[in-house]
C-alpha cells in the first residue's frame, strides 16, 4: 500500500505528519510489519524528535544553519541556500523505517513524525507505504 500526501509548508521548520502516518497504518490493516516514511525531495528530508517543544524544534533548524549555513562557495552551480539544502536532507535523510505492531506504530511517548523543510516553504510530497 503506499500513500501520496501533500504539503504546503510556509517556511523552514519542521511540521508534523504523525497522525498522517499512523492514519496511514490504520488504513492499511496491517496488524505487524512496517510503515516506511519517505521524502522525494533533495533538499527537504523527515525525522523524528519530540513533540512537546516547539522551540527544540527551531533549534534543530538553527543547527542544521550553523553546522550547514547558506555560503557562496558551494560547488554546486546553483543558490547556495538550496545548496545547504541538499546537505543538510544527505545528513538527516530522507526516510524512516518504523515499526508497525498490533496494528500500531511503536514509537516512544513523546515521538513524533515530522517533515523538515530546509528552504523558505515549498509544495512538498511524501509517501507512506506499510508493508507486512
């Protein structure tokens, strides 16, 4: 089964799709296996942190801007904030693998699935797909 969602994001960040997801592995019925999270994008990626603190949230971001800042001597021939786009999506990665038990996905109590938007706000796509 694989899902195609949709996202507009507004700005660098990172938004949730936890219950994206696991509406996802409701839909598909499958009681153990696993729910494969993936982002078709080179300079965006998905990860996993927790939920409670929206501003652990921009630190992640500022991080990923001080070990990764936008530059001007990239070697990519292109803007250099996609540049450091693309490395920081190599670095954090662009899928996760998760496991599905009981018809659920196990993740820890304050876990969450989110999209990591690494330019100014884009159309974004993700998939899901749960397999047995």
């Amino acid at each position: 089964m694989l899902d195609r969602k949709y996202l507009k994001t507004q700005k660098q960040g990172l938004y949730e799709i936890t219950d994206e997801v696991k509406d996802s592995v409701a839909k598909s019925g499958i009681k153990d296996g696993l729910c494969i999270v993936h982002c078709p994008h080179s300079d965006a990626g998905v990860l996993i942190t927790s939920f409670w603190d929206p501003l652990g949230h921009e630190d992640i971001i500022d991080d990923f801007d001080r070990i990764m800042p936008s530059k001007i001597n990239y070697k990519f021939e292109g803007d250099p904030v996609k540049a450091s786009a693309h490395s920081k999506s190599a670095i954090a990665g662009v899928s996760l693998d998760l496991i599905i038990s009981d018809g659920e996905l196990k993740l820890g109590s304050s876990q969450g699935i989110f999209f990591a938007e690494y330019l100014e706000g884009a159309e974004r796509e993700y998939l899901i797909s749960c397999i047995e």
